[in-house]
C-alpha cells in the first residue's frame, strides 16, 4: 500500500537499483482509486511527477488500484492490481522481478507469468508473517495456509533479501543454499530525515517549547508504551508523550484510565514534510519490542528513522536493530520496561549525556544505514 510499511524499503531497493543504472519500475497499490492504475516518475521519497524532468535516475511508479485490497485475510488482494501486475510482467520485457512480500499481489503474477517470460525472480523477506504478524482472527487452517504460501514463494526466488538474521536463518532452514540469502539491513533516508533544531520544530508545529518530549511512532504495542511513559512521568512529572502516526481506538480512553491523559499529545496521520519536525521535537525516540518471532523477525522502519533524525533512542534488546545500536553505542537498549523507563529518564535528566547520543545516532546512521550506502549490496544481489 502505498507509503505504508513494506512500501518504504520497496521504494528505496528501486532508487538504489536505479542510481545504479537499471531501468526500474515499481508497482503499489493505491490509496485513492479503486479502479484505474496512475504512473508516474520518483526520485526522492517526497516528491512526484508525471515525467521525468531531466536526465538522472528516475523510478517509474505503478499505483495499481486498490479495490478488494483487504478482501482476503492478510491483505494484497485487490483483483484490477493482479491484473495490472501480470499485465506489466507479460509485456514490459523485465530482466528481474523482485517481489516484497508474500502476498497474493505479489506472489500470484509471479506464479501465472514464470513460465511465460524469462526473467529471474528475487524475493524480499522483511516480517515473518507465519511466525507471528498474522493469526487470521485465530483461524489455525487459514494461518497454515499463510506460512505455507511465504514459504514457497523464497523457494522459485534466485535470491533472497532478509533485513534480519532470523529470517535468514530460517530461509537456510528451509534448505535454501547460504549464498542464496542475503542480509540487508533496514536503511535510512538520510537526506529526507535529517536532526533539525528541536525549537523550532516545535514552534512549527505549535508544541510546546518548554516542557520534555518523549516521542513515539505509534506500533502495535501502543498499551504497553503507554505504561511505560506513566513510570517515566512519575519521575519527571513534566514530561509529555509525544504519540506520531495514526489515531489509534481507545488510546485517549487508555490514557485516561492510567492517569497520563492530559500528558498525552497525539499527532493523528502526518505529512512527509512533517514527519521529520515531529521526530525532531522529541528530546527522546523510543520504541517497545518484545522478545517473540513477530519482533525478532523484523527491523522496524521507524528505529532507523529514529537514528538519522539524530535523537536519542532507546529501544529494547530485541533483533538486528538493538544488536546495531549497540554494535555502534548509538543509543540504549533495555532488557525490560523498567530498566526502558530508567533509561529514558536518565536521558531526560542528562542533556549531556542525551547530546552524546544524538550525535551517536545520527553518525551511525549516516555512516552504515544511509540507503546510499547500502545501494552497492543491493545492486549487487541482482547483478553477481
């Protein structure tokens, strides 16, 4: 779905294939229109036009529509999108098709046109769906069936692309050949988020100036950050809860039921341009995660987001992303919600120290995660 979830490292795989001269087009589903498709041509992530405006690397874009899209159990169902897809696989003479995800929008074009075109098959890995995402309202048939069909699809793939070592261990598992699986670890936009003064982002966006932020992007597990923040307030009873994304049903209910309700800011959907003012009002980023497959088995977006917005972030020691944040002393990590919570308020209480790892962020990111860097691995699972 377009600017949501797998979309980002779909965009950014074909920027990077593209700066390296392949000619790419990459194929989401629309937000808007149900019925008809609508092309046009990206190079950055915030901007879109009908043409390319001159020479360089452009990334031509399909918005397939996005009829039927939650039709089935785990999404990607939209029937006009299928057709779109097989459509364009059958007469765009590809070279590569590179599916992200498992989905039947991904996956079915793939089966109905192997056999029909030559092209080779690469397949990105970046949730483990079967192992935890997806449970199907509790239908064990239905969620078989789920791990059956995100397993199968890595089987016809001559590569595979994994943003964590679980995945890709368990792809090994499945018998695939070693050199067949390639880590790549979730990257940041470096350019687009960036550390901008903390004051003035919030006089754009009309916060306060004078009280600490503790910022989130909302996730699944909304509740139990919303418990963590009471335990930081009860220590620093100033604090504000800076909650970024989408309104979430009975989070305002929640909040009142634990007492924090009037020290909770909550930003409902925001812009591109916006996005990044609001992680930079924050004083501190962090982000809840539990030790099972669902979260072992990712590399969530929004930590690296964190780590180029040049703020301190504690997350937990969960996955590849806790691993590099320690790896590069990038920011805290915390074995459970109370060492989180002290965490957070040491930061809160330190401004030299939170300094320390603002810097320490943003270094790591732009050295190691910046999608540029990263562009030479990508381009050379498709070209080795």
């Amino acid at each position: 779905l377009k600017g949501v979830g797998t979309y980002r490292r779909s965009f950014y795989f074909s920027r990077e294939l593209a700066r390296h001269h392949h000619d790419v087009t990459m194929v989401t589903v629309s937000q808007k229109s149900k019925f008809t498709p609508r092309i046009y041509y990206k190079q950055e992530w915030m901007h879109e036009v009908p043409e390319p405006l001159s020479r360089g690397q452009w990334v031509r874009i399909i918005e397939g529509p996005g009829l039927g899209y939650k039709w089935l159990p785990g999404w990607g169902s939209g029937p006009i999108d299928i057709g779109v897809r097989i459509r364009e696989i059958l007469f765009g003479e590809y070279d590569v098709v590179y599916g992200f995800e498992h989905h039947p929008n991904v996956s079915w074009p793939v089966y109905l046109t192997r056999y029909l075109r030559r092209y080779t098959f690469y397949s990105d890995w970046c949730d483990w769906f079967s192992g935890a995402s997806n449970w199907f309202r509790g239908w064990k048939l239905a969620h078989k069936v789920d791990g059956f069909f995100e397993e199968q699809i890595r089987r016809v793939a001559h590569r595979i692309t994994t943003n964590s070592s679980l995945l890709k261990q368990r792809a090994i598992q499945m018998g695939i050949p070693d050199n067949r699986v390639i880590f790549v670890p979730e990257g940041a936009d470096t350019d687009y988020i960036k550390p901008e003064d903390r004051m003035l982002s919030r006089k754009d966006l009309g916060l306060p100036l004078d009280v600490p932020f503790v910022g989130m992007v909302i996730d699944k597990y909304w509740r139990e950050s919303l418990d963590l923040f009471c335990r930081v307030r009860s220590q620093v009873p100033s604090a504000k809860l800076l909650v970024i994304g989408a309104r979430q049903q009975g989070l305002v209910e929640y909040a009142k039921q634990i007492g924090i309700d009037q020290s909770i800011v909550e930003t409902g959907w925001v812009s591109d341009k916006d996005y990044s003012l609001y992680l930079a009002a924050a004083d501190v980023l962090f982000l809840i995660m539990k030790s099972d497959l669902r979260d072992l088995g990712r590399w969530p977006g929004k930590v690296s987001d964190y780590l180029a917005a040049g703020r301190a972030t504690v997350i937990t020691d969960v996955g590849d992303a806790a691993m590099f944040i320690k790896q590069h002393d990038a920011g805290l990590v915390a074995c459970n919600s109370e060492e989180m919570a002290g965490n957070i308020t040491y930061l809160l209480e330190n401004y030299e120290v939170r300094c320390y790892y603002d810097n320490q962020a943003r270094m790591a990111a732009v050295k190691y995660l910046d999608w540029r860097k990263l562009g030479h691995l990508i381009n050379r699972v498709v070209t080795d």
